[in-house]
C-alpha cells in the first residue's frame, strides 16, 4: 500500500523554491528580545537560522536582554524607570545592562554552536562574527529626564559588517553602542536592528514579538501594510495596535522609508514562524512595505507559464474552456495579470468586437490563496476601464457557474442573441453557458 504521509510536505516543499532561489545572496535582520533566550525558544530558531544560512542568506541577528536586566535590577531592588520606551539608564543599572548583555550573547552563540547528529543542527558551520559596529551617543534629556548611560544609534560600521557577512559568517549584534571617547550605551533592540537593516541595504527586517502582528480593529491580523497605512495607524486617535506591535511598528516603517524592502512582525510564540513567514505565500504575520505589494497590469510572454498554472485547474473541471499553450501565446496581449509580490495570482482577458462595440470579458481566473480578497473585482474593474477607453459600450460575459458573482458586479441576463455576430457563430450549445452584459 503507498504512503502518503508526506504528501502535503511535496506542494508545500514546491510552493517555496521561488523563495529559496530568491533568497540566496540576500541579507536578512532578525531582531529579537531576550525572552527568546529566557523561555528556551533560541534552541527552535536557531535550527531555522541554521537552515536559511544553508540557503545562502546572509544574516544578521540583533538580540535584546531586557527581560535579564529587569531580574538583576529587581534582586538588587533597584528603581526600573522607562521614558517612551526606553530604559532609565544610570551608572549601576548599566553594570546591570552589561552583564546581562554578556550572558545572552554567550548564551546565543553557545546554541548557533550545536552540531549534534541527528539534530536540525547536524553539520551545520556557522561561524559566529561580532564587534563595535554600532556607534552611539547619548540620547540627553527627554521629557526632563536626563537619560544618562541610555543611547540611540549615531552611526553603523555597515562596510565592516559587509566584509563578515562575506567571509560566511553570521554577524550577532547586542543592544549596545560604543562612543569615540570610549563610553558605553544602552541602546533599544528595535534602533539598533532599523538601523542596522538601513545601513546594509537589508531586503528584510524581521521582529519577533510577543503578537502574531498589527491587529485590526476588529482583533484580526493584519497580513500586509503599507508605510503609509502604518504612520496612519500610528496616528494619535486613530486604532492602534497591541503593546509590542506598536513598539516595533514605527521602526519597521522607518527602516522601509530607508530602503528596507521588507520588514515582518512575527511572533516568537510560534514554532517555525520565521519560515512560515519568509516561504509561504500569506504567511503568518504582518508585513510591511514602502509600497503595495500589488498590480495590475498587462500581460506579457513571460506571464504565459504563470497563466497557464492559474487556469489549468478551471479547466480542467470545466468551468472555463480550455486554451492550448500556442492560443495563449498569440492572444497574450489580451490579458491583464495581478502580480502580488512577484507572483502571479489573478488574470482575465478582453476580446474585442469592434464593429459591434462590444467586448468579451473571458479567462478570470484567481489563485486558491488570493479568492475573497477582491482581485477578481479589481480584474473586472480595470478591464471595464480600458473598455470604456476603447469606446466600447458594451461587455460581455459567458459563464457556466460564476454568474451569480458577475450579477453583483452589474451584469444582468441576456440571450445568446445578444451577442456580436461572431460570437453567436463561436457559441457552445454544448456547455450552456450563461450570457451576462453589461452597459458602459
């Protein structure tokens, strides 16, 4: 009897190698929180770390130790003061900040070691690299507290990074900063790993919080945001998002206006979630990007194979008619794609009876993923536009089992006598399909 146990692993395995080839040579910022570290969830990332470095990706880790600096000034029962955000830094809690610093960052290259066998780190070679790239200054008097030993990120040694990052090796970065007189700084996690992502050039910043992302105002998650929907949501008065998310947000929004190309909120709650994130197409957080990861546009040859992987499916259970590869190829310049983020996932096409004028709208077709989300709609909208350019006063539909939608969308019923011509002459008594028009 064969066995399909790993049969969901194939498709999944299938969707993700666009990402692994794109990713290869790419520089990713993995920011997180000591928590990681307190609670034990490192050892589960280091094994995805371990397999994105296996994948050529260039990374940069950028680690906090907020919640060890709390337990050591609590045991000496020191006052813990925050002004926005950021931590009240005075002389003996930054002996406090250093120490702490010091046993995560050992304890995380301690783990990024493992290489036991039979374990996700088997044979794994990640070399380690580190030093006082990040220069710092003193963030002054805020709000009529002198801040002291707390600082903001003047200045990333981003060539030096570079030339690590180059040899092979993993660059760990701590939230601390270093000043050209010789001080120490306390530095947030999230300034140093915008900072840092900005001064490479990275293409993605990722955070790991204690959210799965930015929450609507209904509690849902928000899969994708513009930088503008993020300064929006930041607003004063307007909904804003839980605690750590709107730590992270204004930072992941920052780095994108300076030339991040992405930048993911993700929970670190969730095993996998950083793959989850980087290699499937909804992924499981929120993303954030300088622009909309969507367009429409007109088709092309190079859109041909992605054409044909959206509707050889409602082909093949009848609901559109089937087109060999050759017509496709002739009648391209027919169609308008959706493109989201590289991926084709939405097409349709007008076909033209210009002594009539009238048009056919033909061939929608939506991928499985991207169904309820109005690209069907916005499909039908564009089209209708370049129609209305053409001045054409009428379009068109035939359909087997969409009509129902098509009749939201404005169409209504009309006989087969209502159509062109030369589409009578093409029409299918066979499949029965529907006719549905609509006036421009």
């Amino acid at each position: 009897m064969e066995d399909h146990a790993d049969q969901p692993f194939v498709p999944w395995f299938r969707a993700a190698a666009p990402y692994i080839h794109a990713f290869r040579g790419r520089t990713f910022v993995v920011a997180f929180g000591g928590e990681v570290v307190a609670d034990g969830k490192f050892v589960a990332l280091t094994h995805d770390l371990n397999l994105l470095a296996a994948l050529g990706v260039r990374l940069v880790l950028v680690h906090g130790a907020r919640t060890q600096i709390e337990e050591r000034l609590k045991r000496r029962n020191a006052e813990i003061r925050y002004v926005h955000d950021m931590r009240v830094t005075d002389e003996a809690a930054l002996a406090d900040v250093k120490e702490a610093t010091g046993r995560v960052r050992m304890e995380i290259e301690a783990l990024l070691s493992m290489g036991l066998p039979g374990s996700p780190m088997a044979n794994a070679t990640i070399r380690v690299g580190g030093g006082n790239f990040v220069v710092a200054r003193p963030v002054g008097v805020v709000d009529g507290v002198d801040m002291q030993y707390t600082g903001e990120v003047r200045k990333v040694h981003a060539d030096a990074i570079a030339r690590r990052l180059d040899a092979g090796e993993l660059v760990l970065l701590s939230s601390l900063g270093f000043s050209p007189t010789g001080e120490i700084f306390n530095l947030t996690l999230e300034d140093v790993a915008a900072q840092v992502a900005m001064a490479l050039g990275a293409d993605k910043l990722v955070f790991l919080m204690d959210e799965p992302g930015v929450p609507t105002g209904k509690g849902d998650l928000q899969r994708e945001l513009t930088v503008s929907d993020a300064e929006r949501i930041m607003k004063k008065g307007k909904r804003k998002p839980g605690a750590d998310a709107r730590l992270y947000l204004p930072f992941a929004a920052r780095a994108c206006r300076g030339g991040v190309k992405r930048a993911h909120l993700i929970s670190r709650h969730q095993d996998g979630a950083l793959l989850l994130e980087l290699f499937t197409h909804k992924g499981v957080g929120t993303m954030v990007t300088q622009d909309p990861l969507e367009q429409i546009r007109p088709a092309s040859i190079d859109d041909v194979g992605g054409v044909l992987r959206l509707i050889e499916p409602l082909e093949a259970d009848g609901t559109l008619v089937k087109r060999s590869r050759e017509l496709l190829e002739i009648e391209i310049d027919r169609f308008m794609v959706v493109e989201h983020d590289g991926l084709l996932v939405g097409c349709a096409a007008l076909y033209p009876f210009k002594s009539e004028a009238a048009a056919e709208f033909a061939c929608l077709a939506v991928h499985p993923d991207y169904r309820g989300f109005g690209a069907g709609e916005r499909l039908l909208q564009e089209i209708e536009a370049n129609a209305r350019k053409a001045k054409f006063k009428r379009l068109f539909v035939l359909t087997t089992r969409a009509s129902h939608w098509f009749i939201e969308q404005g169409f209504t019923e009309a006989g087969v006598d209502r159509l062109p011509r030369a589409r009578q002459q093409l029409y299918n008594f066979q499949r029965r399909s529907k006719v549905l028009m609509k006036v421009l």
